[in-house]
C-alpha cells in the first residue's frame, strides 16, 4: 500500500466503527505544504467516544508500532505504518464541540493567546474520506465565510497588551527572567509571545492562523509584516546565556514594528484596563 492510499484505506476502517460520524484529512498534506518528512493527519469525528479496542484493532492491523490512547493535546492515536514507515496521526473529535467551536468563534468573536484562528483553517482545509450523513460538509460549509472584522479586532485586542503595555504582558515576565539570568523562563515566556504576536499579525490579514509548523516562513509571504521582522525574530531566538543582556533589546525591536503596522492600519486597540500612571 502507498502513502497516497493509506488515508481512503484507513477512513474505511473508522468509518466502520458505530459512534463515528466522519473521516477527513486535514494537515500540510491537505494544504500542499508537505516535505518528504510530514506525516498523515487523520480527524475522526464521532457522537460518542470511540473504543480503544477498535482503535487498537486498526493499529495492529496497518501499523509496526502504535501509540493508542495519546492525550498530549487532542485525543489521538499515532501509527508508524507497517510498510512505508510513514508517521500516522489520528485525532478523534467530538462533533458538538467542533460545532460549538465555530459558533463562539463567528458569533461571539472568541479570541484565544495564540492561534485562535487555527482550527476554522484546519476545518476549511481538511479533505472529506468518509461524510455519509453530510454533517462535516455542512461544518465545512459554516466554516467556508469570510473573516469577520470583529473577531480580527477582538483577537488583536486580547493579545496586543499581552505583548507589551500591560503589567503583566510578556515582555515584562522576560525583562524580569532577563534581571535574574534565567534563561529557562526568558526561553518559554519568549515562545508564548510569538505566539501571542502571529495570532495578531494573522488577524491583521484577516487570513486563517496555519498552525506552528514553519510560522516563520510562511508569514512570511503576507501581505502586511512588519519590515524585517523574520530577521528580527530569528535574533531574537538565538540568545545564548552570555547574549542574555540583548534580548530587551531584540524584543523591542521585533514588537515596536509590530505595533506600529496596527496604528497605521487604525486597529491598534485601546489600553488594557483600567488605571493610571502616576
């Protein structure tokens, strides 16, 4: 069997199964942004949970080595395939909370820290295997709309003051990790900015966050970003303990532009809260 037959041969066995409602592929090999390296993202969709004895059972069946039951992010199993050794990741996904997740999204404009935009573009992206009831085409169809203003705003509203401004914004947890030498906290407080600032600058373009796989490179190529901002970023990220001293710096240089692109574009958003400088 070969990689391309793999995702229609699998979704056969899923959709067999009675709680599951449909099978779709979804991931880079959808959007046609694979490498020789990328795996296959299956998302099966049920009512109910779907039991890990028929999970197991398609394991064993097309995989050397399974992993059942993973719940690092969503629920999910991974599979190296038997033959190609090719990496099979299969997410099971409860259809109300993914109906549910489009309508906070669309009606109420949720705004989330960092890539509040990312499943609507898996949902938009994903290619139907198995659908005989139609329900993921109609998801797909709710998911097929324009990008609302109103949720562009409020996702740069919630993450904008996250990035600098207010007291607790990112910025201000890594000048402090920066004053204590300590480079464990500056590393992590830097990754969950970037990812506060691409939810911003995707919002900006009104364009569906892709996800964190090649962020940089691919942000690259929209239409409004701050000048030089992926030189910016890659020195920002390569401090080591004895350039600590630098990172303010390159962090200012990297969110200033940033911030600037807003105001010019007339959406950079009131001050979080209320309060005063004295």
């Amino acid at each position: 069997m070969t990689t391309d037959d793999l995702p229609q041969a699998l979704a056969h066995e899923y959709a067999a199964i009675e709680q599951v409602v449909a099978v779709v592929q979804g991931g880079s090999r959808t959007t046609g942004t694979q490498d020789a390296r990328s795996d296959i993202d299956l998302y099966v969709y049920s009512r109910e949970p779907v039991p890990l004895p028929a999970r197991r059972a398609i394991a064993r069946q097309y995989a050397r080595r399974w992993e059942v039951g993973n719940t690092f992010t969503e629920e999910g199993d991974v599979l190296i395939e038997r033959t190609t050794g090719t990496e099979i990741d299969v997410m099971f996904r409860p259809i109300a909370s993914f109906e549910a997740h489009l309508h906070y999204l669309f009606d109420h404009h949720e705004a989330r820290m960092g890539n509040s935009t990312t499943v609507w573009r898996n949902i938009r992206t994903s290619r139907i295997l198995s659908d005989p009831e139609g329900w993921f085409a109609r998801l797909q169809g709710q998911a097929a709309r324009d990008y609302p203003d109103d949720l562009a705003r409020a996702i740069i509203a919630l993450n904008i003051p996250l990035l600098s401004g207010s007291i607790f914004s990112f910025s201000s947890q890594v000048i402090l990790g920066v004053h204590r030498r300590d480079i464990v906290i500056v590393n992590g407080v830097l990754a969950r900015l970037l990812d506060s600032y691409f939810d911003v600058l995707y919002a900006l373009n009104r364009t569906h966050h892709p996800g964190n796989k090649r962020l940089l490179t691919l942000a690259a190529g929209l239409p409004l970003v701050p000048a030089g901002f992926v030189e910016g970023v890659e020195r920002l990220l390569s401090f080591t303990l004895a350039t600590l001293d630098e990172v303010p710096r390159h962090l200012d240089a990297v969110i200033e532009p940033l911030l600037q692109l807003i105001k010019a574009q007339g959406q950079l958003p009131e001050p979080w809260g209320e309060g005063q400088l004295e």
